[in-house]
C-alpha cells in the first residue's frame, strides 16, 4: 500500500518545486500515519487501514491543482532563482557596473547633444534607450523594500515601457504591435510569474526581486 | 455535504480554540458537524498553505507521540479575518432562511 501512497504523492506533486514537493509529501505522509493509526487502534485490519487513510486523501490530480495554485511550481521557482540577473551582472565586477550604471546618463547627454543638432528622431530614440536601460540596471539598486513602494514602482516601469513605445512609434504603434508583444513578452512572462509568486510567499520570505 | 468555499473559514475557527495539525484540524471539522461536512482530507492542506501565505496562521514544528509534526497556529490577522467570515456567514445565513420561509 505504500507505493499507492507513493503514486498518490507523484501525481499531487507534479510540477511543484523541490522544496513545495518536499513539504507536500511530509504533510500528507504525517497525515496518512495518523489516519492508519487511528484506523488500527479502531480494530480494522491493516490492509483495510491503509486503503481508508488513502481514499480519505481524495484524488491526487485535484489535490495538485490545488496546491499549484499556493505552493510554488518548478518553472516559479526557476523565475525566482534567476530574476536577479540585472542585479547580478552589474554587481558582477566594478567595472561591469561603472559601464551599465554611466550608460543612462551618457545616452542622455548624447540625447540631449542630438536635441541641440536638430536631429530629434535620434534624441528620441536615444532618449527612450536611456529609460529602458535606466529601468532594468539601475533601478534594482535602489532602495525598494516594502509592498506600497514596489507597486509604485512597477506602475512607473510599466508606464514608461507603454510609453516609451508610443514615442518610439507614434501613431503607427498598431502597426508594429506584433514587433512590440514579441519584445515585450519575456518581460510579460517576468512580470506574470513574478505577481503568481507574490501571491504564494509571506511578506516575510520575499527577495529584493519581487518589490520590483 | 459539501463544504464550498467555507473550509478556511472552518479552519480558523479550528485554530482559533487550539493550535493544531492537519489531520487533527479534519478530525474536529467531521467530528464538529457530526460527520455532515466531509470532504477530501487531501484539499486540506493546500487551503492551510493559503492561509499561511494570506498571513492568517503561521506554522511551526512540534512533536506529538514523540513523532514531528507540523502544527498550525491563527494570528492576529487570521482572528480578524475569522471574525469578518463569521459576520457575513450569519448575514448570508439570515438572508437565505428568510426567503427559503417565504417560499413555505
């Protein structure tokens, strides 16, 4: 019977992480050694003990969805291993950082130079290049660390991206919206997992990356 | 009979006497509504995990029969959330018997 409990658990925490998998079987496997337990000491035989504390449990494939939905899945916890790259590489080494943190301002100046040489397409460009960089490589570096400020932070991120385009395009961005959902989708499938992980861990347990 | 959306209500109201485990929170639901709420023991924990990220209890280990568990306890805001349930449960309860009289 215990390898129907086994199969049981392989199906509950299919795609879960490691670490949600790991809580998932102990807490089932407590529970249905206290169900035995209690199954025994009522006079039921053992075979028949084991399979009421199994069929108590339900069906695994629901009991996964369940779970997918309040622990973390593999692909989250992935998203949550690698979502500080930004910070990683410009803290990488000194002079990795001097570069990405002085790009945004000298992309500025030259925006500003372009501007003053009548050359605005160029300035405008540049200028939305200065953002974007300004967003993704320095903005982790500064000093976000509660819910209120996260959120308005990514309202200003994410205004400043739509904004950014329609500079960029003007009024043909209907016209390039396939270019703009392709480029954009890596930082929607960010965003996405980041806002399911947010729902899944405490306060308490988030990573500078999720303020973000 | 099926518990539909009430279960962490039903779980709070567990903790809110005593910090419990798992299987002992399932026992006190059945036993509580004598055996007319059931339900599939396996959907329990993902609701307790849910609470414990909404910060409504919070978990720590202890031992029982000198075996490891993992015990669950309401906080302060799983009280506050237990006692706004139980106000719209008794408001949504009131509604649904004055009409359900009506139609006798």
């Amino acid at each position: 019977m215990t390898t129907s409990l086994d199969r049981w658990l392989n199906q509950a925490v299919k795609r879960l992480s490691q670490d949600s998998a790991d809580l998932v079987r102990r807490e089932i496997q407590e529970h249905y050694d206290s169900a035995r337990e209690a199954a025994l000491q009522q006079g039921i035989d053992p075979q028949q003990a084991d399979l009421m504390a199994l069929q108590a449990l339900g069906d695994p494939c629901a009991a996964n969805r369940q779970y997918r939905k309040v622990l973390l899945t593999s692909s989250e916890a992935r998203v949550l291993r690698q979502s500080d790259a930004e910070s990683r590489l410009i803290c990488s080494n000194g002079w990795a950082k001097w570069v990405l943190l002085s790009t945004p301002g000298t992309l500025l100046l030259i925006s500003a130079i372009s501007l003053a040489m009548h050359q605005s397409k160029l300035a405008l460009g540049v200028l939305v290049l200065s953002v974007l960089m300004t967003l993704f490589f320095i903005v982790p570096l500064l000093p976000i660390y509660t819910p209120g400020k996260g959120r308005i932070f990514r309202v200003i991120k994410w205004a400043m991206m739509i904004g950014s385009i329609v500079v960029l395009f003007g009024p043909d961005g209907w016209n390039w919206a396939w270019l703009n959902t392709c480029c954009l989708y890596p930082v929607i499938y960010m965003e996405w997992k980041r806002m399911m992980i947010r729902r899944k861990l405490p306060i308490s347990r988030w990573p500078k990356q999720l303020y973000l | 009979m099926n518990l539909k959306g009430t279960l962490p209500t039903l779980i709070l109201e567990i903790l809110a006497q005593e910090p419990s485990h798992g299987y002992r929170i399932a026992q006190r639901i059945k036993q509580s509504s004598d055996g007319l709420l059931d339900f599939k023991e396996g959907t329990l924990y993902p609701a307790l995990h849910k609470l414990e990220n909404e910060g409504s209890v919070e978990s720590y280990e202890g031992i029982e029969n000198g075996r490891a568990r993992r015990y669950y306890r309401i906080t302060r805001s799983g009280r506050k959330a237990l006692n706004e349930d139980r106000a719209e449960w008794q408001q949504l309860s009131r509604a649904v018997t004055m009409i359900l009289g009506e139609a006798q």
